[in-house]
C-alpha cells in the first residue's frame, strides 16, 4: 500500500486516440517519480512500446537493455545510443484480444539530483491469447538535468481512447 | 480523409490539458521510430528462426528429439 508520501501529481484518460502524451511542468518538489499507466495502441501487431523522452531531449542519450518472455520464448536486448528510451511492451495493439490493455509503472528515482538518470519500467500486456508478453526494462538518460517533462509516445501510430496515465511523486521520509 | 495526428499536453503546474495537432517533422520522427521498430521486429524473428534452425540441425545429427535432449540437460 502507498504511504503518505506517494501523491498524484496529474492524470490523464485519453477520450480520444493521440499519439503521444506529455506530463509538463513536473514539480520538483519530491524525491522520485512514478508513472502508472493501462494504454492500448491501434497498431496492428501484438504489442508495442512505448517511447520515452525527458525534457524532450531527442539526442542519442538513451540507453536501454530489455529482457522479455512470452511463455515460451525469452530475450534480451540491449540499445546503447537511442533517442528513446522504451517501455518494451506497454501498448498491446489491434492484434491483441479486443478492449484489452496493457499495464506497466515507470520509475524515475532521484529526478532532480545532477546527475545522470537512471530508469526503470515493467510492463506487461493484457490478452486472452497465448502470446501474453511481460518485460522489464533498465534504463539511462545521460542528462544532469532535473526531470520537468516526460513525453510517452506510442510506437504503433496512437493511443486508443480510453489509455489512462497516472503520475505521482514520492517524498523521502525524514 | 487523412487521420490528423494530436499529442496531449498535461501540465502539471496547472492541471490544464491541451490537445496539439503534430508538426510535420513530429510525424516523420514517428514514422522512422515506428520503420525502425518494425526493422528490429523483423530482425528478432529471423535470429530466432536461424538459432531454432540450428538447434534442430544438431539435434538431427545426434539423433535425438527435442523431449530426449531436455531430458539430457536436466
């Protein structure tokens, strides 16, 4: 369960398709930032990810290594100079049983300190299919700079209505 | 008629919400994550195929299937 300290900084529920979200302006008030979110893309394959940005920083800052499991298949993979970073299956798309979404956290520890960023995210897609897929991601920006804005960008073209993003920040207790 | 692609903008500091239509260059960058992402994909399956190709090829060659080499392995 939440503590006291884990508090809803903004939310959104898209009422129609986008394809993309950005959470601006971000406080820098805590101490971490989580971002919560159920999504489904209109792409055509299994599943997608999501594409990360801070501070809309599109140069080669990102690195990412993924691993990945179907039930019957596993994976890893890793991309060392990206412009994104990944939540590696955070949206199920058209392929995947109808109305189902998936779910992943991002977690962003220490945002404001000087120093690079480091991240990590879980995701998981919702389907009534063998094809399930779960994966977790290990991330860094190399920026110094506080974290003021996240930019989640669906790589199977958009959003369905309905994706719901929820971002929250947690303070360190004395 | 051509779907016209939006980003929403949450801000934090207001809670307000805006729709924005995406630049031009917004939609080429999209386009080419998206091409890249396919390429990968396309790229992940074929290794997969060539390592399950191979795994098969020496399970041929001893003789064995595959229920038989697991029960080797342990």
């Amino acid at each position: 369960m939440p503590s006291p300290t884990y508090t809803l900084i903004a939310s959104n529920t898209l009422s129609s398709s986008a394809a993309s979200v950005t959470f601006s302006s971000i406080p820098n008030t805590f101490t971490d930032l989580v971002l919560k979110g159920s999504s489904r893309s209109a792409g055509g394959n299994q599943a997608f990810a999501i594409l990360l940005r801070f501070n809309s920083d599109s140069a080669t800052n990102y690195s990412d290594t993924t691993i990945e499991g179907s039930g019957s298949a596993a994976s890893s993979y890793r991309e060392s100079n990206s412009v994104y970073g990944y939540i590696t299956n955070g949206n199920v798309g058209s392929s995947a049983t109808a109305n189902t979404f998936s779910n992943w956290e991002l977690y962003l520890p220490n945002y404001t300190v000087n120093s690079n960023k480091p991240f990590a995210d879980f995701s998981v897609t919702e389907t009534n299919a063998t094809a399930a897929k779960m994966s977790a991601d290990a991330g860094l920006w190399r920026n110094t700079a506080t974290i003021s804005s996240i930019v989640l960008t669906d790589n199977g073209g958009n959003f369905v209505s309905g994706s719901s993003f929820f971002l929250y920040g947690i303070r360190a207790t004395a | 008629m051509t779907e016209t692609l939006t980003k929403v903008v949450v801000d934090c500091s207001t809670g307000t919400q805006e729709v924005v239509p995406l630049t031009a260059a917004e939609i080429a960058e999209l386009e080419a994550a998206a091409d890249k992402a396919e390429a990968d994909r396309k790229a992940a399956e074929e290794e997969a195929a060539a390592k399950e190709a191979a795994r098969k090829a020496i399970l041929d060659k001893l003789g064995l299937t595959a229920e038989e080499a697991a029960v080797l392995l342990g």
